[in-house]
C-alpha cells in the first residue's frame, strides 16, 4: 500500500494546529495484518541500510525528537523502530529535570551538547520542547521567558540544519482514555509496575493544559527545516509503522551517496 505519511502526518509549517482535529485512533486505512507487518520489517531493514550509508556518507547526522504526554510510547518507540539499528553509530538522550548545573544556563545548553556529530544518528526522548510544555504549564518560568522559546527554538534548528544536522519531530498523539488504559495496564502488570510515578497521575488533571502547550509549541515550531509530525499513536502497531516509515523517506530523500575509495582498488593485490 503506498502511503506518504510523511505529506499526511506532518504539521503544515505556519498552519494552527488544533489538536481534536487529528484523531489518535487514525491508521490511514491500514489494518493490523499480515501486509503491515511486512512493510514495518521492510521498513526496519531499510533504516539499518540508510544509517550505514549515513555513517559512510560523513556528511550529516540525523537528529529525531520524541514528544507526548506520559504512557504515549516514547520508550516504545525507540525499542521498535531502532531494534535494527547498529548501536555503534546511534545515541539515545533522555531529558529529565533539569540539574542545578543545567538551569544556571540557558536551556538549550544540555541540547546541544547531545546533538548527534556527523555521520550518527541521535534520539532525543523528550527535548529543548519540555521548556515550552511542563515550564508552561506549570509556571516553571515566567511567561515573558517560555513565550520567546518558540523562536530561540526555531532559530536553534535552523543553525543545525545549516550544519548538516536534519531534524525529524515526532509527537505521539495519544487519546485521554488511551493513557488511562495504558495506566491501568502498568497496575495490573507486575512486570510493569516499576513504570508507575505518581507525578504521572497527577499531570493528568494538567491535561487541557498540556493540549493547548502543545498546540503553541506544534504550530509555532513545525518549519520546512525541522518539522513536526502528529503521529496517531492510539495503536502502538500504527506508531511504529508511521514512524518508520517517515524515517526511512526523510533519508531515502537526500540521496546519500557512498564516498568514492581512497585508493586504487585495482591496483591491490592481496597476498
Ligand atoms: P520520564 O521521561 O518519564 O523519565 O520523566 C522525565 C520528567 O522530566 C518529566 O516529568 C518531564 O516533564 C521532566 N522534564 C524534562 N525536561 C524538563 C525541563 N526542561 N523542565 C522541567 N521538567 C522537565
Ligand atoms: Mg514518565
């Protein structure tokens, strides 16, 4: 099935997005079958092929950034569609609170540190967007400081796209109901439990909140350099394929090429 899920997904840079018009049950038509399954292996193969050539290439790095509200499968994502990645030439970099030594500088000064270098591929679980989301909602800054964030943000990307870093955004979009299930689950599951924080419930009551930070932070930071895109994340299946699959486009649309050797392959003989 041919799906362009990055032109279906993506948040048109400079259009308001509002959020209850995306619908995080959507599939775009696909069913949990055998079809899917094999696009979502194909598509996994193929993303271990590109990083190879994106580390051979040395020409730029792929930076991926993971947003949604607690349960909507950041981790999960990145153990699915990262499952056939070589780890040698990948990062992961989870944001939590900020240190004491990270607020006494200015909050894109732990991102940038962890940007991926040349040739690599780099994942950030949660971002430079927390400090447009969880400061706003909480009063964890004043207005005045979170409100010009969207630009510093967007001026931010645009120096590391200038500098060969491509930047892809996702935000799993998941339903109300979809995270108190997926809660529930965490408590009835043994196995699970250790993911529980209390914190997690009580951001709950934050959610209009968290919508509308959301909204400001999709509509004013998706660009033609950095976008974002909304990925109905209700079916984790769906997730995984989507996100896949836009990897796997942005990459197959630089036309990487493999650099030409170094010597004269001719002219070796080997003993
Ligand atoms: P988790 O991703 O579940 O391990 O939780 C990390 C926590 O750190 C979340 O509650 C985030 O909201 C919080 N966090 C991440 N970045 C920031 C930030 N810049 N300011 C305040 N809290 C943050
Ligand atoms: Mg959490």
């Amino acid at each position: 099935m041919a799906t362009n899920f990055a032109k279906k997904l993506i948040a048109t840079p400079g259009r308001k997005i509002k959020l209850d018009k995306r619908d995080p049950e959507d599939t775009l038509g696909w069913e949990k079958n055998h079809k899917m399954k094999s696009s979502l292996v194909k598509m996994i193969e193929k993303l271990d092929s590109l990083q190879y050539l994106l580390y051979a290439e040395h020409k730029r790095a792929l930076l991926i950034v993971l947003q949604g509200l607690d349960a909507a499968g950041k981790d999960g994502t990145i153990r699915h569609v990262m499952s056939g990645v070589n780890p040698q030439g990948c990062r992961v970099t989870a944001f939590k609170k900020p240190t004491t030594e990270e607020l006494a500088h200015d909050f894109l000064w732990r991102i940038h540190k962890a940007v991926p270098p040349i040739g690599n591929i780099g994942i950030f679980n949660r971002s430079h967007y927390e400090d447009v989301l969880v400061v706003r909602v909480h009063n964890l800054a004043p207005k005045d400081v979170w409100s010009r964030r969207y630009d510093q943000i967007n001026r931010f990307e645009r120096t590391l796209e200038e500098n060969n870093v491509k930047i892809l955004k996702f935000f799993l979009h998941i339903s109300k109901d979809e995270q108190k299930q997926r809660f529930q689950q965490r408590i009835d599951d043994t196995d699970r439990q250790w993911k529980i924080s209390e914190a997690d419930f009580a951001e709950r009551k934050f959610w209009d909140d968290y919508t509308k930070a959301y909204e400001a932070a999709l509509s004013n930071c998706s660009t033609t350099y950095a976008p974002w895109y909304i990925i109905p994340s209700n079916k984790k299946w769906f997730r995984n394929l989507a996100v896949s699959h836009i990897i796997v486009e942005t990459l197959e649309s630089l036309h990487m090429k493999f650099p030409a050797p170094t010597v004269d392959v001719s002219k070796i003989k080997l003993t």
